[in-house]
C-alpha cells in the first residue's frame, strides 16, 4: 500500500499538478486496479479537485472495435470530443489481459477510426494534462518472466523513481542534443544517419508517462539514410513483429522486413504517407528497467537503449511529419544486447549503452 499511495501522489502532484475545482476523469480496465483508484481519487479530492472514473472493459471494447461502422466512430468521436471539453485532466490506467487485441480489426475502419478522433487526439495530448501507465498484470509478470509479485515489486519501484533527480541528471543530454547537427548510430545490422539540427530536445521525467525516463526529438524529415534494425520485439494492432529492419533514403523508409511478417509489417507501413517517416528519436534512460517485457511504456525507456518511431511527430518537437501511426520501436545497445555506437557531429557520445563523455556519466547509473 505505500508503494500505491506513493504512486498516486506522484500521479496527482507530479504528473498532472491537480488544482482547485479542475475536473480529472480516471479511466480503468480491471478491477484489480482499486487501490490505485482509491488512493488516486482521495489525492485528488485532498486538493479539491473534482474526480470521476470511468470502466473500460477491453474484452467489449474490442468488440466494438471488430465490428466498426460510421454510426460508431461518430459516437466515439462525440464521445471524445465531450470529455475533452468537459475535463482538465486525464489519468488513463490500462491493465494488459492480451496483446492480440485489435488484430481482427479491419485496418481501413480502424484507420478511418483514427483520422475521426485525431482532432480531439491533439486536444487531449497537447493541451490538456494526461498521465498514462500500465497497472502490473499476470499477463506482464508472464512476459517479463518472473513471478507476479516479484513483477508487482519491480513495477511499483520503476513507476515510483525519483523524478526530479531523474531532471536534472538529464540536462546536460539535453543541452548536448540541442547543440547537435549530424547523428550516427551503429550496431548490428545497424548504420543509419540523420540530423537534428534546430529541433528541441524534450526531457521525460514522469509528467505522462509512467514508469518514464527519456530524452525525445525529432530528425529533420529529408535526413535520414541507412539502416536500422530493432533488437525487440514491436507490437502493434494486435501483431508483434520481431527483428524489424527499416532502410531510409532521404527521410522515407524504402525498405521494411522482420522475421515473421514483413507484408503486415508494410500494410501498417502504408496508413498514410507520413508513416514511412520518422517523427521522433529518442534515449532510453530508466537504470531500472533493463530487459523488454513487450510492453512499450517500459521497453521505450530501457536503459542504454533508443527508439526510432515511424510516424507522425510531437507538437512540442514537430517535424512537419503527420501521420495516424506512432510506432515506438526500440533497439538497445548494451553489451548484453549486441552493443552498438552513437556519434553526435562524428564524436562517439555513447558505446554500448554507456555515455562516454564526461557530462553525461551521471546517466549510466548502474548499467555498467
């Protein structure tokens, strides 16, 4: 219990900053996740802020989505769109009973289904405050392979790290990326380049994602060339690809394939044009989260790791890529993971998942 009530204050105090009189809608899909909803919703009426929740089963809710039409996806747009109006903040906590949801949903409807809601979308993300996490589940601990209660153990410290060290320990990469023109990572089946040049560096330490530990931006659209082949596994719409390989020229992927199914892994490839380029590049940076769980609000910030993600890009961090995709995949780079090198302006800032230089030390943690 002081794990959840240490939680819940971070999510209420940290995360989205309740105030007085704001509106927080807490939506849940188990269950299993009352404690965390009990200590969330007396958090938020310490501050006098005003809670609802709101259960979403997921076994229904893809059955609505199996069975698509524009009746529905006009209701869940109006839906949406009075929720945005309507609430200050959202706190959405999912609980993973399957990752094969969504994968007998037809992609023309579901994708008409993004473009429907993406005007409330950006509402929702880039002008309201939100949170989201992942309430540990047995389907979690199976994939991270350890016992449920040791995988709760290790879920509860991951979400709970001290953020504001996590802040100030990630300054000086931000600085440095700011700084940055030309980048290079190396590896296995891995050489790729691209430039950030005058793109924002954005610091993640634990305001929407939880657990969190990042540091994003973007490439300039046209620079990428080369190849990059991602070492976990990358879930999506109910499929998981294994070893995808994506090869650029000039900005736009030209080349897609992965171990198990490269014609679903181009179909997604193929939602629209701004999915075959590159909206956000990114460091991995939780000393705690060390291994893939398929989970990619863990896998994003694994230690020593980057992701490099198709599809459109933040408005904090923006591009000019726009797409109805945003698929982190993720490729670390420790020794126990294959290595790998990362050069900024042709000078080797990170080899095997370890900073080099000497500001950037305090980010190795325990990785050694």
């Amino acid at each position: 219990m002081e794990k959840i009530e240490k939680l819940s204050q971070i999510l209420v105090n940290h995360s989205i900053k309740v105030q007085e009189g704001e509106k927080v809608l807490i939506t849940y899909q188990s269950e299993e996740t009352m404690p965390l909803i009990r200590a969330l919703v007396s958090e938020i009426l310490n501050h006098k802020g005003i809670p609802t929740i709101k259960y979403i089963d997921p076994e229904i809710s893809n059955l609505v989505k199996e069975n698509l039409n524009d009746a529905i996806i006009e209701n869940k747009k109006n839906i949406l769109k009075f929720e945005v109006e309507e609430y200050d903040s959202f706190i959405q906590i999912r609980y993973t009973l399957s990752d094969y949801y969504d994968r007998n949903v037809d992609i023309e409807m579901n994708n008409k289904l993004k473009k429907a809601l993406s005007k409330y979308k950006d509402i929702q993300v880039n002008k309201k405050k939100w949170v989201l996490l992942n309430y540990p589940s047995f389907i979690d601990a199976y994939k991270a392979k350890m016992t449920y209660k040791k995988f709760s153990e290790f879920a509860f410290e991951v979400m709970t790290a001290p953020y504001d060290q996590m802040y100030r320990d990630m300054l000086p990469l931000k600085r440095l990326m700011e700084k940055t023109d030309k980048v290079r990572i190396t590896g296995k089946n891995t050489d790729i380049t691209f430039s950030i040049k005058g793109l924002p560096a954005i610091i993640c330490s634990g305001e929407s994602n939880i657990p969190d530990g990042e540091v994003f931006t973007a490439p300039v659209l046209d620079s990428i060339n080369g190849t990059i082949t991602y070492n976990t596994e990358s879930p999506y719409d109910g499929y998981i690809f294994e070893d995808v390989s994506l090869t650029f020229k000039n900005g736009k992927i030209v080349e897609a394939k992965c171990k198990n199914n490269s014609e679903k892994l181009n179909e997604i490839l193929d939602t629209d044009e701004g999915s075959r380029r590159v909206g956000e590049f990114s460091f991995g940076l939780n000393p705690k989260i060390l291994n893939p769980i398929g989970d990619i609000l863990y896998d994003e910030k694994i230690g020593g790791s980057i992701h490099f993600t198709p599809g459109s890009a933040y408005k904090e961090c923006f591009n000019g890529n726009v797409s109805d995709i945003h698929w982190d995949m993720v490729l670390i780079q420790r020794k126990d993971y294959g290595g790998g090198e990362i050069y900024f302006d042709d000078v080797l800032i990170r080899k095997d998942g370890l900073f080099v230089l000497d500001e950037l030390k305090n980010l190795n943690y325990d990785l050694k």
